[in-house]
C-alpha cells in the first residue's frame, strides 16, 4: 500500500511542478514557482523509498541538480 502512495505522489507532485511552471510562463503569473522545490522534495522522498524505481530517480536527478547534493 506505502509504494503504491509513493508512485501516486510521484506522478502526482511532478504534474504539480510542471502546472506551475505552465501557469508562470503562460498565464504569466509566477505567484506558484516558489511551490516547486516543496513538490520535488516529495517526489525525491517518495522515491527514495522505491528502490525498484532507481532508474527515473537516477534521469530526474539529471533535471534537479539539487538532488545531487
């Protein structure tokens, strides 16, 4: 039940990120972008407790340099 939790927060939280960053660059309203980081901090928790999902925590780790720290 916790891994099926996780892959909803994942697909959720990322769908989230990108409504955001739509709303800011064509609705011009920037108001959202501070949500973002919250959102991919989510989604880097749920994956992290999804090891059979190491394949696209390692690919978005390519777009979220701050995972790499």
């Amino acid at each position: 039940m916790r891994a099926e939790f996780d892959l909803v927060t994942c697909q959720r939280k990322l769908k989230d990120a990108g409504r955001f960053v739509y709303i800011d660059r064509v609705k011009k309203n920037p108001h959202f972008l501070k949500y973002i980081p919250a959102s991919l901090g989510y989604v880097k928790q749920a994956l992290e407790r999804l090891p059979e999902h190491a394949s696209l925590y390692e690919m978005l780790k390519r777009y979220v340099p701050e995972w790499n720290q």
